[in-house]
C-alpha cells in the first residue's frame, strides 16, 4: 500500500503543505517488491499522474509471486509490468473538522 497524505506532526508542516508518503508492505513478497517496484519508470509514472489527480490517496498494489526452490518470490521483474493498482481518494474533512485548531485548513 502507498500513501500520501499531509503532514500533520507540526502546525509549520501542515499549514506549508508537507506530505508523508508511507508505504506499507502486507506480507514478505510485498516488501521483496518494493525496490523492483520503485525502479519500475512506468509504474512511476502512473504513480504521478495518480498524485496529480488527488492531493491525497491510499493505493493498494498487488504483487504476484512465483514459486521456486527457495520460496517464493515477486514476479515483478519486467520494467514493462504493472501490478494492479486500486487507488482511493483520501477524504480528509472529517480528519480537519475534528481538530478546531485547523478548522480553516478544511
């Protein structure tokens, strides 16, 4: 899972608009396939455009996996393969109506 929301861990960061970008791995092979993933140009580039259509989102990307004398192991291996992606819009009025200190940030 990719993130990218707003920085909220001081008011200078929130208030100049400074994002966190988290990536969060569900299990061992989503965590081999991070480096392959981010050398990926066309993932990249879809990750971009992702960003430029929603200031905040959540992304869930699926990696497949092989199974081979060691274990298994992700399959992204070709620069020209995309995972599937799920991408959701990040709402965060309930997160800024909740804190009346950013209330106009809303």
């Amino acid at each position: 899972m990719v993130i990218v929301a707003p920085n909220t861990l001081t008011d200078r960061s929130l208030y100049t608009n400074q994002k966190h970008m988290v990536i969060s791995c569900a299990h061992g092979l989503a965590q081999l396939a991070i480096k392959d993933l981010f050398e990926n140009d066309e993932f990249l580039k879809e990750l971009i455009k992702v960003r430029k259509e929603n200031e905040y989102f959540q992304a869930v990307i699926e990696i497949d996996a092989e199974r081979t004398e060691k274990g298994y192991i992700p399959t992204l291996r070709s620069r020209e393969a995309l995972p599937p992606m799920i991408v959701k819009p990040l709402d965060l009025g309930e997160f800024s109506r909740k804190l009346k200190k950013y209330q106009e940030w809303a």
